[in-house]
C-alpha cells in the first residue's frame, strides 16, 4: 500500500503527468445542466485525472454556494432594507422590503452556526480538490461560469434563471457590444481554465471561508439576537416584530434602524470561544498569498494562449485594454511581500491613536476577545502594540504606483 501511494504521489509530482479523462471533457456541460456527478469525479480525481479534480473543486464550491444560498432562502433572508434616513448618507435605499421566501422557517443561533460552519467546511474541501488538481501537472478546461447552474432556493430541481449570471446579477453581466442585423452579440465569456486557475480558485476558497471562520470562532450571539430581524425579518427573532415603531426623532422607519445601529455597536464584543479556530484564521489569510505566488508561478510557466482567466505578460487579456504587463506582475508580488510581513507580525498596522504598531499575528494568537468599538477606540488595542516597522504608504509603493485607485478590481482579479 505505501508503495502505491508513494508512486501516485510521484506521478502526480511529474510537471506534465496530468492525465486527460472525459470528466473534464464533459464538465461543463455537466455544470451547465446542473447535474455534475460528485462521486464520479472523486473516483476520477482519484485516478490522477487534473481536469477531474478540478471538476471535484467546482462541484465543492457549487455546493457549498448553493447550501448557503439555500439555507439563506429557507430563513427568508433579505438584504437589510435601509430606511428613508440612508439616502442622506447617501445610501441605496431602493431595496426588496420582504423576503422572497413567503413562508420562511424559523431560525436561531445555533442552527445560523451550523450553517456558517457547513459552509466553511464544504469551502475546504473544494480547496483541498483544487490543490490538488493544480499540483498535479497541467489541463485544460473550458467553461463559461455564466451558465452554471445552481439549485438556489433548493427546490430539488435548477430552474432556467439559476445561473450563476443571474445570481450576480449586473456586476457579472456580459456588455452587448455587437449587433447583427436585428440581435445582440453577447461576447463569449468562455475562459479556458487551467492548473494555474487551480490554486486560484484554491486561494479564493479560503478568501470567503476567513470572515466565516473569523465569527465562529467567538460568541456573537447577543448581536444575532439584537439585529438578526434585519437579516431575516421573519424567522422568529425577539425583535422581528419592531423594525417599526414609534417616532423618536425623524420617521418610524429610520429612527428603529437607528436604534439597531447602536444595538449593534453595543452587542459587538465577541469573547473567543475557540483558540484553534481564531487562530486558524491568520492560517487561512497566509494560505491566500501562497496560494497566489503559485498561481503566478503557474501562470509564468504557461506557453499556450487559451482564454486566461489571468494572462500573462506574454498572453491575451480578456479583460478589455487592460493587458497585464511585466510592471503589473512585478507589483502585484511586491505587494503579497508586504502583505506577508504584516501576517508574520514583521510589519505592523499604523493605529490612528498610537506611534506603536498593532501586531496582527499577536492579536491572533492571543487575543480573548474582539471588540470592534474599543479596537477603534484605542484601549481594546494596548495589549497587541509592539515596537518596529510600522506598515505606511511606502511599504506599498509598487502597488500604489502600478495600480492606482484601481487596486480594488486588481485584488478582486489576481486573488
């Protein structure tokens, strides 16, 4: 048995040893019906197919989305709806007033918990898939993520507008640039994803599943108690019944939304209920720099030219004029350099009411409690400032200077 194991594990290691199956060839038709099979492409992915393990990721990250999306559904929940008050903050207030769940089940603490935990857990073991496709050697597989489909209110069955276009809605909406004759052109948004977009992919799980992992590791119950009813107006919560009341100051509406402001501020102390977790959490932010300079790595090794999700100095953007240069690669890893000394505690973040920096690293291994509000504050601070290099506008010259005002989209697009 260790002999069969050791030589997989050398196959695997084989730069090129990736072997094509048709699990990757059907994926994304598969994806696009909604009827990708996880057990078959486990079985393949266990045969030193790439393309399937890729496939075993996808199917990990769509199942972890849609029981989120699903559980969200089945409490009712909404977008918190903003009240007259917002739009003099200059807030879109325009929003859905009611759940799209008309008969929402009722929702408590520890059943939010388990949903958060079953999230970060299907998140994890997409990235354990995507690793190992991406340390596997190379493949290629094409898919337009627009057409993936997902069981969203999870009816049992992927209607027609369970795309994961329509989930994003705008933001992701293909442009119409082209017409002919009498129709639209929608360009193609195919991309060829490949092993670089493997470990992509694997930062990007652990992106989402840091803030999750984050709140289970303490105690948010009082403020879950205090302003759940404006994350999920009907599911039974103590305050659910008040989000209008009386008129204290401006309209019953924005002075309840007021209220629950301060109610949140107020209940945003969290003790740490657990250690390994909280401290998991620093683990979790240091995987994604990894996880980015093997991407890059991947992607500078690359010869071919297939739709890339990230190009190359040497490839085809797909992002339009916006190539990615020598310059731009050059900054991007200048910046996970900085981001990395902030994670070791090698370089601190500037606190607004101190000269002394405030060590991350310290505050994670540490740390009995968040309290947001006192973290601000100054005093909640004082136990995790430390003497040394203190994090400021020229530890980030590159990025400052390539990227601009535009980091957000570059962040959002190198992982």
């Amino acid at each position: 048995m260790r002999r069969l194991i050791g030589a997989a594990l050398a196959v695997m290691m084989v730069p090129g040893a990736a072997l094509a199956s048709p699990a990757g060839e059907q994926l994304a038709q598969h994806l696009y019906a909604g009827t990708a099979d996880h057990g078959y492409y486990e079985e393949e992915c266990a045969k030193f197919h790439m393309d399937a393990c890729f496939g075993q990721g996808l199917i990990d990250l769509i199942g972890a989305v849609e029981g989120l999306s699903q559980a969200l559904y089945r409490h009712g929940a909404v977008t918190p709806r903003m009240p007259a008050a917002a739009i003099l903050l200059g807030i879109d207030s325009d929003l859905p007033a009611g759940p799209a769940n008309p008969d929402p089940e009722a929702l408590d603490y520890d059943q939010l918990r388990s949903i958060l935990n079953d999230f970060v857990v299907r998140l994890d073991a997409a990235k354990w898939a995507f690793e190992t496709a991406g340390s596997g050697g190379d493949f290629t597989v094409s898919i337009d993520p627009l057409r993936v489909r997902l069981d969203i209110d999870g009816d049992g069955t992927v209607g027609e507008g369970e795309t994961l276009g329509s989930l994003l809605g705008d933001v992701m909406a293909p442009p119409q640039t082209k017409t002919k004759g009498d129709k639209s052109l929608v360009p193609d948004m195919t991309i060829g994803f490949d092993q670089a977009d493997a470990f992509w992919f694997a930062g990007y799980t652990q992106v989402a599943a840091a803030p999750f992992d984050f709140m289970l590791a303490h105690d948010f119950s009082e403020l879950f108690q205090a302003i759940g009813h404006r994350l999920f107006p009907k599911a039974g919560l103590p305050m659910q019944d008040y989000s209008r009341g009386g008129t204290l100051m401006m309209d019953p509406e924005t002075d309840t939304f007021i209220a629950d402001l301060i109610a949140a501020l107020h209940t945003s102390r969290f003790p740490v209920t657990d250690r390994e977790r909280f401290a998991g959490v620093l683990a979790r932010l240091q995987s994604v720099t990894a996880f980015s300079r093997q991407n890059w790595e991947a992607i500078l090794a690359e010869t071919d030219d297939n739709r890339e999700l990230v190009p190359s100095p040497r490839q085809t953007s797909l992002v339009p004029d916006q190539p990615v240069t020598q310059e731009i690669v050059d900054a991007w890893m200048a910046t996970l350099d900085t981001v990395d000394e902030i994670l070791t505690g090698e370089l601190l973040i500037p606190h607004w009411r101190f000269r002394q920096g405030f060590d991350l690293k310290l505050f994670f291994e540490t740390a009995e409690e968040t309290d947001f509000v006192m973290l601000l504050a100054g005093q909640g601070a004082l136990p995790f400032l430390s003497r040394g290099p203190v994090a400021d506008a020229d530890s980030f010259a590159a990025g400052n200077r390539v990227f601009g005002d535009n980091w957000p989209n570059f962040a959002l697009w190198f992982n």
